[in-house]
C-alpha cells in the first residue's frame, strides 16, 4: 500500500522568505501526488497535484512543488511567503485506479509558522 | 455560496450518546467522503459513497454508519459514542470519486466526547 511521510512537523520561516515543505512517499509506481493546506478552523483546500508529465507543477496562491522519482519525493516550495501562509500543510498519495481503490493517503501535516 | 457545508460545527457530548453530524454538497458531484482527523492531526478516510453506494469502508467501528439519502447528502451517525471518538469529522465530495479528481472539504465537525 501506498504511504507519505512529512518529515517536519513545524516549520518557522520569515515572511518574504523562500519555503520548501518536505514529502516523501513510499509507492512501486508513479503515484498521484497532491499538497493540501488547512488554514486555522477551515477544511482542506487543493494546492496542486501531480499524475504524470512534467515533474514541476505550478499550484495556486505561488505553490510549486517538484516529483522526483529517484528520490521518491514531492516537496512543496514558494519563493516569498506571505504572513496568510500559516497554516497545515498535508501532502497525500493516491495508487492510480485499479490498485486500492479512490482512497487518499495523507501525511501528519506540517505546521508552518511566519514570523514577521 | 458554500460548496460542502457540514451541520452542526461544534458537537459537545456524553460517552454513550448517539449523534449524527450532516453533510451536503451543492456541486453536483457524485462522491462524498467521510475523513477523520485526531488530535495530532492525523488525516484518515473513514468512508466513500458514489452515487448513494458505498465504495470506500476503512476499519471503522461499527458505531459509525454512513447514511445518503441522496448523492448530494452524505450524514455520519455515531451510536454509543466513546472518549476516542473526539476528533475533526471533515466531508468531502468529488466529481466521480477519481483519484485524479479535486476533493472539496467542508469546515470540519468538531466533536468533543465527554
């Protein structure tokens, strides 16, 4: 079965400066990829996802995020982070249909914190 | 215009109570979902339905019954509610239930098991 791995469960950065959120997933395949962000009290909002082509994938709000097969990674950047970037940031993995159904596979999350 | 809205936000109870929390959708789509999320945050699905059948049913007490009276409503009933039940209920839909699809979350249930 699929699974992803966050490594950092908090992360601090200064606003205007460059993130980059780590996700490593554990799949025989090409899996799909997604990054999800949770602002405080909100549900989930899709930030990108990845299934196959290119591997830099462009997201809303100025996320990025990179698939590298041999590193079995999907990192999520942004240049300059704004302070309304604080948030839960969820990476998820998803076999492709016909392996173990519709299911998403979620990471613990990385909080991320923007200092002034 | 709220695409997924989940009633009620906040749900305070006793051990051994049964409560239900509701969903509903007004984007058309065929699949919903129930997630659980605990306090650590830990995200897991619960349940899928795709056009009012279930297709997804993780390890999940039977205490928990997924009902969808039709494809836009997908309510969670809990019976004999337990201390570990205390948890982030989110619902989800999605236009066929395709992984490739977008998922669209609700604000959460929040529910508190005293």
């Amino acid at each position: 079965a699929q699974s992803v791995t966050q490594p950092d469960i908090h992360i601090t950065v200064s606003e205007g400066a460059s993130l980059e959120l780590r996700c490593n997933y554990s799949y025989g395949a090409t899996p799909y990829l997604f990054w999800y962000v949770q602002s405080p009290g909100q549900g989930l909002q899709l930030l990108l996802k990845y299934f196959s082509g290119d591997t830099l994938v462009q997201g809303i709000k100025g996320f990025e995020a990179e698939f590298k097969r041999s590193q079995s990674s999907f990192n999520l950047r942004k240049p300059s982070v704004h302070w309304s970037d604080a948030a839960e940031y969820f990476c998820a993995v998803g076999a492709p249909e016909g392996d173990s159904g519709y299911a998403l596979n979620f990471g613990k999350g990385t909080s991320l914190l923007v200092t002034p | 215009d709220t695409a997924v809205s989940q009633t009620p936000k906040y749900l305070v109870t006793q051990m051994g109570n049964d409560k239900s929390i509701k969903c509903e959708q007004n984007l058309g789509h065929d699949t919903m979902y129930w997630y659980k999320q605990d306090s650590k945050k830990f995200l897991k699905i619960m349940f899928s339905y795709n056009n009012k059948e279930l297709i997804i049913n993780e390890t999940v007490p039977n205490r928990f019954s997924p009902k969808s009276p039709d494809k836009a409503h997908l309510n969670l009933h809990i019976n004999s509610l337990e201390l570990g039940d205390s948890a982030v209920y989110f619902c989800a839909s999605s236009q066929e239930g395709r992984l490739r699809e977008t998922q669209y979350f609700g604000p959460g249930t929040r529910l508190l098991v005293l």
